[in-house]
C-alpha cells in the first residue's frame, strides 16, 4: 500500500516518500502515508527477524510530533525486541528536507500468523 504514496525503498533498508506530492497532503504530510510507510518499515524489520512474512499486527500506535512539510520523509526502525513468536518495533519518520527533524514515532507489535 505504500506504493500508493509514492513510497520506495532505499538500499539501506529505509522506506522513504521523495516530496510533498498532492497526492499526500499540500501542506503538510497526511497521517495515512505516515502510518502506511512506517508499518510496512516494522513489517520489513519483523520478517527479517522472525524468519517469515506470516504475519499478523497485533497493537500499531502512532505519535506525531510534528508537520511533515519538506521532504523526503525517512522512515527508519530504531528498537526491535523479539520474544518468541512475536516482535516489537518502533518506527521513526523523520523530514530529511528539514534537518532531519522527528514527525512521528509509531510503535508496532506483530506477531507469527
């Protein structure tokens, strides 16, 4: 779905939405492509650590700090912990285009389908 944000990868495992297009907000950066973009960053870091992409997102609670304006928008795992089948993520997504500055912080636990 992230794809729909204009989102995509970078090769340091980050997902990133380039600009401010219309299509995320005209202003400021829309809370959907916030969420969307910092879940599948938790998902990506959850396969990767449980060995499946089986999975099923138990609790998603976001924080947003601040506007979104400039962009790219970087969304980058910062603490993972794993406990069984189930692994716990936090996500940052940061504006690039205005130093690097925290727009919201979103907290994943997903568990083995």
């Amino acid at each position: 779905m992230w794809h729909a944000y204009s989102g995509r990868r970078r090769a340091d495992g980050t997902l990133e939405i380039p600009r401010l297009p219309l299509e995320v907000g005209e202003e400021r950066l829309h809370y959907g492509p916030m969420l969307v973009v910092t879940e599948a960053v938790a998902l990506d870091n959850a396969a990767a650590a449980l060995g499946t992409d089986e999975l099923v997102v138990e609790h998603l609670a976001m924080t947003v700090v601040a506007p979104g304006r400039v962009g790219p928008f970087i969304a980058r795992a910062v603490f993972t912990a794993t406990e069984g089948d189930s692994i716990g993520c936090r996500v940052e997504l940061r504006d690039a285009g205005r130093g690097d500055r925290l727009i919201a912080a979103t907290f994943v636990r997903v568990r083995i389908y």
